[in-house]
C-alpha cells in the first residue's frame, strides 16, 4: 500500500468536494486551523477504542446519537444539557436492558457538515448551491449565503471547541450525577399497557441506582459522572487533516512500555464515512485508513459483500477488534434482504468489528405534501429485525445510531404520543433530516431494552 500522510487524500478523486472561490481565504482559514491545539486527546480516543473492543466482542452496547446537521447556533446551554440528558437516559434503559456497559457517543461538537444528493437546489423558484452544514454555507436562501465560506471552517472549530468545553464542564459538576432525580415525563403515553410496561422499566432503573447508593458501590466507580465521546462525519477532509496530528500513543501507566507515535484525528473522538463517500479508492477511504481512532463506516443496499471486505482489509490492515463499526442502514423493507450477505462476509473474513444499525437512513419518506419525515414503526422495526437477524447469524447487535434531539419537536411521524403527519408542522426545526424528539427516543430506548430481555 502506498505511503499514507494526513494530505495523501488529495491524490484520490474526491466525492462531495467543496470548491471554494476565495483560495486565500481557504490558505487563511487552514494555517489557522493548524496551530490550534487538539479538542481531544489520544488517551481519550483509545479509551473509547478500548470500549469499543469490548462491544465488538459482546460485552458492552454503544449508544450514538445527536442531530443530523448541528447548527452553531445549537451551541448553547439548553440544547446541550437537553442532549446530555436524553443520552444518559436512553443509556441507563439500555444498560439495564442489555444487562451491559453502554458506551455513549454523542453526534456531537462537529457534526456539521453535510453530504448532500445534489449540488444545487431551487429555493422558490430561484436555483441556488445546496446548503452543505453551518461549516461550509448558510442556511439563508440566497445564492450569496450558499457561497461556500472558507471562515466558517475556523468558525467551526470553535463552535466544537465552546460545546465540547460546556459538555466537559457540566459532566465533571455533576449534571450526569446519576443521585439526581431525573425527569422521565411518560405522561403522553396514553395507552395504559404501554404506560404500564414504561413505567415499570423506570421503576427497576431507579431501585438499581438506589441500591447502588445504599451499598455504597456507585461512588468509587465513577456513577458520579458519565463519559459521553464526541463523533461526526468525516466529510470535509481539508478540516480533518489540518486536526490530524502525529502524537504518542498512550501507553498503559506501570508497562514498562516506551509509546511510539501515531496519527490522531483531534477534531473529536469518532468519526465516520458516509454511505456516499466510502469508495474504495476514493479520498474519504484514503484519509480514514492513516488515522488511529476508532471508526464508523455507513453501509447500505449498494455495498456489495466482497466490497465491504475489501474496505475493511483497506482502513484496518491489522484487524484490531472493534477499530472499525460497521453502522448499517437498509430501511425496515430491505434490511432482510442485505443485512444477512454482510454479516457471512465479514464473519469469512475473520474481521470483527461493532455492527450498529442505524434506522433512521434507510427509511426516509415524504408526505403527501412533500414534508421529510420517517415514521416510528419503520424505524423500531429495522432494530428488531436487525437483532434478530443478527442473533440467527450467531453475531452480536452492538448498537445503534439515532438522530434526535431532546427538545419536543415534530419531525417524525408515530410513537406514543401519537405523532401524525399533518402534526408534523409544528416544530418541525431540522435544517436536514428528521429526528425523533425527546419522548420518541426515550421510547425506543425502552422498546429496544425490551428486546433484549425477552
Ligand atoms: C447522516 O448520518 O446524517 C448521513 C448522511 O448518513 P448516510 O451517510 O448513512 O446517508
Ligand atoms: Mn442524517
């Protein structure tokens, strides 16, 4: 394999390219971006990596979740704390769903940029570049604001930086503290069963959290706070490499061992490739196989079998367990069809990396007036037939990968508050795909443990 750098990318034809008009601007903004220090630390990445080993190997869960395009302006206190909550929840549901760890990523304090199905798009009536996430244009349509804007890149490092510092910060004063009442809110489950069945899940959370309390076994264990990792979408390679930078590797204290050197991506603890960027000899690949962070590749119906082999022998040559989760998203009707073939191959292959679905991507459908939205049964059911079909292959679930906010918005359609599609347009807020809000989430969090005790 050729030599790898964190510039070699720019010798592979490049999927979802940003060309930027001002060149200077670009220089400018990426000399920046360089002598900033990291966002987050080796030790922090192979603590995750090490987390992920142990879901691959079907001792622990990984639970990913956030919005699909993060808006700087989502850098404030309220949408931070209301994520953070949202996540430990769904956590706590799982981890005594699962009976296991729940490792928490966050789409997080970078995911901003988009991959988008078309270059341009006609924005009553006038044609105008697609908006490409708060790190390449704005949202604004005028064909001004859709210019790409190479300071938006450096504005995007300190957006992550400002939610990153906040996230940090709120986590190590106890916004995490699992001692804290926590608000669980089931009062818009009408269906008494189903309010029932909640209701009892949060009542085993809160006597587990209890009698930890009471034995005393939480306090020296860390149950004071949480780890939660950062994570977005590999896409703008110019921003990556610029944050990829050669440090020790961390070694484990009292080894004995002298740490060699490696590259970090810095700009947050887990990123991935798209479904539209994964191309074997493509830039994004390319860029992905020099780095020493776990990684996330997205697969859907168009990979082939063999392919997915190959691209694992591609960015993981030392088929180190759990480096590379495999996030799968076909949609509730395909998933039968090509989740099985994916699984036999990887198993041949002897690579054994975390398989997450993700139910969000493969299930994407319009109204009839032309409002994006998913429906909630499409979504829970892609998870169960990804369990399912993933336990009859003798291979372990390890996850999933969700897009939602803790805020109550409206964007996808079903759940036990009975979401319909002409309630659609009251808060609808995405600038891209639909989420499932707080209550949804929550919800499938409950569903979900539910499958793993039956
Ligand atoms: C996303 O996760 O927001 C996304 C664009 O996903 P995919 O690459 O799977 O389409
Ligand atoms: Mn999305």
């Amino acid at each position: 394999m050729a030599e790898w750098s964190p510039s070699s990318w720019m010798q592979k034809p490049i999927k979802q390219d940003v060309v930027y008009e001002n060149a200077q601007g670009l220089k400018d903004s990426l000399e920046k971006l360089q002598k900033l220090p990291p966002l987050v630390t080796p030790q922090e990445i192979i603590r995750l990596k090490k987390n992920l080993r142990n879901v691959a190997l079907g001792k622990a869960f990984v639970l990913q979740g956030g919005d699909c395009a993060e808006l700087f302006d989502y850098c404030n206190q309220e949408m931070i704390e209301a994520k953070v909550k949202l996540l430990l929840q769904m956590s706590l549901v799982l981890i005594w769903g699962a009976n296991k760890p729940v490792i928490r990523i966050a789409r997080i304090a970078g995911q901003f940029a988009k991959p988008r199905s078309s270059p341009t798009e006609t924005v009553n009536g006038v044609e105008m570049p697609s908006f490409r996430g708060d790190n390449i244009n704005g949202f604004a349509a005028d064909p001004i604001s859709r210019q790409p804007d190479p300071s938006r890149l450096v504005s995007a490092y300190f957006h992550s930086a400002a939610t990153l510092n906040y996230l940090r910060a709120s986590l190590s004063s106890g916004l995490a503290d699992l001692h804290s009442p926590l608000d669980w809110g089931l009062g818009h489950v009408k269906t008494p069963s189903i309010k029932e069945q909640y209701t009892k899940t949060v009542t085993a959370v809160k006597d587990a959290l209890r009698f930890m309390h009471t034995v005393g076994i939480d306090k020296d264990r860390g149950f004071e706070t949480a780890d939660i990792f950062t994570s977005h979408e590999g896409l703008s390679l110019e921003y990556e490499q610029t944050l990829t930078r050669l440090l020790r590797h961390p070694v484990e204290p009292g080894s004995g061992a002298t740490a060699g050197l490696g590259y970090y991506a810095t700009s947050s603890h887990f990123l991935w490739i798209g479904d539209r960027t994964r191309q074997l000899g493509g830039a994004h690949v390319e860029f992905f196989r020099g780095i020493a962070n776990p990684i996330g590749i997205k697969i859907g119906p168009t990979m082939a079998p063999e392919e997915l082999v190959q691209l694992l022998d591609v960015v993981n040559p030392d088929r180190e367990v759990g480096k590379v989760t495999l996030i799968s998203r076909y949609g509730a009707a395909k998933i039968a069809q090509f989740l099985p073939a994916h699984i036999a191959a990887v198993q041949a292959s002897g690579h054994i990396p975390v398989w997450q679905c993700d139910p969000m991507h493969g299930n994407g459908q319009s109204t009839p007036s032309g409002v994006k939205t998913r429906h909630f049964t499409d979504i829970l059911s892609e998870l169960k037939q990804a369990l399912e079909i993933h336990r009859a292959a003798g291979s372990f679930l390890g996850g999933m990968h969700l897009e939602l906010t803790g805020e109550a918005v409206t964007e996808c359609v079903g759940g036990a508050g009975g979401l319909t599609e002409e309630g659609l347009g009251e808060r609808y807020t995405t600038f891209c795909d639909p989420r499932l809000n707080e209550k949804q989430a929550l919800e499938l969090a409950f569903l979900v443990a539910g499958f793993y005790r039956e």
